[in-house]
C-alpha cells in the first residue's frame, strides 16, 4: 500500500465509520447524559430581526440540500432510468433544485453568521463549539455551492452519480470503493471529507434540535386566544381547555 492509497483509506473508509459511530453513541450518550441541553439553546429574546429572515432560508435551503442528496448518493442512477426519467431531465432537475438550495443556503447562513458575530449579546451566547460547527459548516456548504454552481451548472460538469454515490451507497452495505471517490474531482472528495467531520460533531452541538423538529405541530388543534374582557360565559358542558380541530364545542376536555 504506498502512502497516497494509506491517505485516501483513512479519509474514505476508516473516517466516514469514525464518523458515523461517533454520530450515534454521541447522540445516545447526548441524550442520556444532557436531555436538558437538547436544544437549539434560541437566541431569539436578544435579536428577532435578523433571525426571522435567516433562520427560514437556512431551514428551508438545508431541507431541500438533504433530499437532494437523498436522491442524489443513495438513489441509484439504474433506477431512475428505469422509471423513464431521461439523464438529461434528471441533470437538468437537480442543477435547478440545487442552485436553488446553494442560494437559501448561503444566504442564510450568511446572516446568522453576521448575527451572531455583530450582536453582543447573541455573541455572549455563542459557544467555542457553536463557532467550530459553523466554521465546518462554511466550509462544507462552500464546496457543496463549489461543486453544485461551479462545477456542474457553470463548469464541464460532473456525473457523480457513476463514482461518488457507489462509493457512499458501499459505505451502508460495508464495502466502500475507495477507487470510485477517488476518481472524483478533489473537490467532491474534500466536500465529503468535511462532511463527515461535522457529521462526528453534530451530537455535540446545539444541532441535535434537528431531531425535535415539531412535526407534531400539523395535527395539534387549533390554538384558542380569547379576550379577557367581561366574564366568560360557557354553555352547560362547555369547558376552558383545548379542543381538538372539528369537534363541537361540548366535546371533551382535552
Ligand atoms: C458524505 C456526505 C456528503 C456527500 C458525499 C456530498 C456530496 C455532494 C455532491 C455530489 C453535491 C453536488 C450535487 C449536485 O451538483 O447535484 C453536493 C452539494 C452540496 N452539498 Fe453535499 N455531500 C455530503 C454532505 C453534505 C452535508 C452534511 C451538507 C450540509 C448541509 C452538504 C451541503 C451541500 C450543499 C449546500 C450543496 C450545494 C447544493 C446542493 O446541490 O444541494 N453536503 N454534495
């Protein structure tokens, strides 16, 4: 094994394992150890302003980047051919799908970023950790937009479909193909590098809020804002707690 192949088997196998055993045990070991810091830890009381417009792009741009990559690494190139979507309609889907995401989220991380570095008190709130994970995080979505923008869309393009995603798709049934990454341009392979070093922080950072996304909240009745003007008049049965969307008035106490 000469030493550029020992390099590629550390960054290309051995890592992305670390990585991922990393990624579990420190969300179990998170959890059982510091439920009360499962949090986003907000910042929300010390700035709104900027929050409310980059806080949405970030969410919204990371979400569509995440399907994307679903689609992208794990869907293999076979099936969608065999669903009759032609290579070149698929190409053409997922530069517009990814310019898309690049743009949310560069514009939002963006703005956090110059949020929590310019406010004060949302700077007194940031961790030494909270500054590493957004550093990974510029880096990692950098080359992502490198790759995306400046590859595929304005560059000769790039079918990482036939190298990177077997060789991610080889990481889930054990047998990575160090020689499909390797065949990539260096910017895919450092991309992915960087990705699962911030996949082995994730459990240590205020990013476990990813997991307690309130999903819940599209099936929650409605909430009741009432006047606290005069006495409030029930009708017999009626009662002061939640009812759920739909039932009558006299339905049951939730
Ligand atoms: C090992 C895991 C990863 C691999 C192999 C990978 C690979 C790729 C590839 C091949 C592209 C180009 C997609 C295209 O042009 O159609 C891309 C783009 C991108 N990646 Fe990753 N990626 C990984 C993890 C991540 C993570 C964790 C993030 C964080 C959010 C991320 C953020 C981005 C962004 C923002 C783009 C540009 C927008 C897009 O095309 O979705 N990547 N990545």
């Amino acid at each position: 094994m000469n030493a550029q192949h020992a390099w590629q088997v550390a960054a290309f196998v051995i890592l992305p394992y670390v990585a991922l055993t990393v990624f579990v045990v420190g969300h179990v070991w998170r959890y059982r150890f510091d439920r009360f810091g499962w949090t986003s830890r907000s910042s929300q009381l010390y700035e709104r302003r900027l929050l409310l417009i980059g806080a949405p792009l970030f969410h919204y741009g990371t979400l569509l980047a995440i399907l994307g990559h679903a689609t992208g690494l794990l869907v293999p190139k076979s099936w969608t051919t065999a669903l009759g979507v032609p290579e070149s309609a698929y190409s053409a889907f997922s530069k517009v799908a990814g310019t898309t995401a690049a743009v949310l989220v560069v514009i939002g991380l963006a703005v956090l970023t110059v949020r929590r570095a310019r406010s004060d008190r949302v700077r007194a709130a940031t961790s030494r950790i909270d500054w590493l994970a957004i550093g990974l995080l510029w880096a990692m979505i950098g080359l992502g937009v490198g790759v995306t923008v400046g590859y595929n869309v304005l560059g000769p393009g790039y079918d990482y479909r036939e190298t990177v995603s077997l060789w991610m798709r080889g990481i889930f049934t054990l047998s990575p193909s160090v020689s499909d990454i390797s065949a990539a341009p260096w910017i895919f392979q450092v991309h992915a590098t960087m990705a699962w070093l911030f996949l082995a922080l994730f459990p240590f950072t205020r990013f476990v809020h990813f997991w307690s996304a309130p999903v819940w909240y599209l099936t929650r009745p409605f909430v009741l804002y009432r006047r606290r003007r005069g006495e409030v008049v029930l009708s017999p049965g009626e009662s002061r707690g939640w009812r759920t969307f739909g039932r009558s008035s006299a339905g049951p106490r939730l």
